[in-house]
C-alpha cells in the first residue's frame, strides 16, 4: 500500500483550494485565528464558531475550506513544517562543505517557531493530531509528522548536500534522531515557553552523537 502524506502541503489540507489571491488571504487569516486560539484556549477548545468569530468570517466560509477541525488541524501543521523548513534551510543560504556544520539550524528554527509562532508549541508538526485521530498502527499507510519531518530533512540532504541516495544506516539515524528530538523539544516547551535549555542541549547532543559518523557518506558526491 502506497504510504499517504499526513502533512505534505497546508494547500492539500483545505477543502477547496484557493486559486485566486482573495481566497488564498481568507485561508491565511482562518489558520491565524486558529493558531491564536489554540494559545489561549488549547487544541481541545478550538470550536469552528470560535475561528470564525476570532477571523471576522462565517461558519460557513470556514467549512468552504475545512469540512471539520481535524482539517483544519492538519493545515495548520502543515503550514508549521513549512515554516520550520524554510527557515532552517533557507533557500539562499550558501551551503557548507560539511552538512553536519549545519546540524544546529532545524533545533534554532524549532526553538524561534516555539517561542514565536502562536499555535506552535500545542500543535507543532501535528504528532497530537496522530495520536488523537489518526492511530499509528491502524493500517492506512498514512504517515506521521515525524514521518512527514524526516521526509522532508531528507530532501534537503538531496537537494543541497549530496546526489547520493542515503544510506539504509543514515535513514535509520536521522528517524531516530526525529523522534528522540522532537520528544525532547515538546518536553523543553511544555511548562516552559522560552523552553528549558537542559531539554533543548541534550536533544542537540544526541543528534550530532547519532549523525556524526554519517558526515563523509552526504557530502561524497
């Protein structure tokens, strides 16, 4: 069975994708004040009312674009993940030698979205969404967030640091270093909103401990 993206894109979220520029802004304020709210009142007391309210819209222009808060939850971690990869891979960036010199980027990207996106520490990449609704072992093929964040480091590594396809042992580490970091950042923010560092240090550590070995294998194309 084909594995099916989560999270690919916020635009594959919405119900009705917005071709013209009014639309697109309509979907921006609607995600904005979901975000906003789930800072005030938490992920359990987001209500499509609320979101209209908060928007200035109508229930039923939120139900054009989201059939229900599940959709529009998935959105919303889209647009996360798409923010986290362009800011820890800037598509102007100039591209080091070594792409283990740039192994801090994704945790300082992480750190600045959980300190200033609003909706960010609830909801990050949508892993609450996976556990909630969608089940990891329920047979869809569908893919985590996790999985959803480790595809997309392994396209930068494609794309900006090497032609070869990563190793078996190189995929290994990078998911495990997915999910041994993220669990580690949710546990910095989770009482914390500038994040405890003790947190945030050790999942820097153990990321570079993991991939350290695997630094000569990217960059031998």
């Amino acid at each position: 069975m084909t594995r099916q993206s989560l999270h690919p894109t916020a635009q594959t979220r919405i119900r009705t994708a917005p071709v013209q520029q009014r639309s697109t802004a309509r979907v921006t304020l609607l995600l904005d004040a979901a975000a906003a709210l789930i800072d005030e009142k938490g992920i359990d007391g987001l209500t499509t009312s609320d979101v209209a309210a908060r928007s200035g819209s109508s229930v039923g222009v939120v139900y054009r674009y989201f059939p229900n808060i599940q959709f529009l939850l998935r959105a919303l971690a889209a647009r996360n993940l798409e923010r986290f990869v362009e800011r820890a891979f800037p598509a102007d960036t100039v591209v080091e030698a070594q792409w283990l010199e740039n192994l801090d980027a994704p945790f300082d990207a992480y750190v600045e979205l959980a300190r200033t996106e609003p909706g960010f520490r609830a909801l990050r990449f949508g892993a609450i969404i996976d556990e909630r609704f969608v089940g990891r072992n329920d047979g869809s093929g569908v893919e985590s967030a996790n999985d959803e964040l480790l595809s997309a480091l392994v396209d930068v590594l494609r794309k900006r640091y090497g032609k070869i396809e990563p190793s078996e042992e190189l995929l290994l580490d990078l998911e495990v270093a997915v999910e041994a970091s993220t669990a580690l950042l949710q546990r910095a923010f989770t009482s914390n909103t500038e994040g405890d560092c003790r947190f945030i240090d050790k999942a820097r550590a153990l990321a570079r401990e993991l991939l350290i070995a695997h630094g000569p294998e990217v960059n031998a194309a």
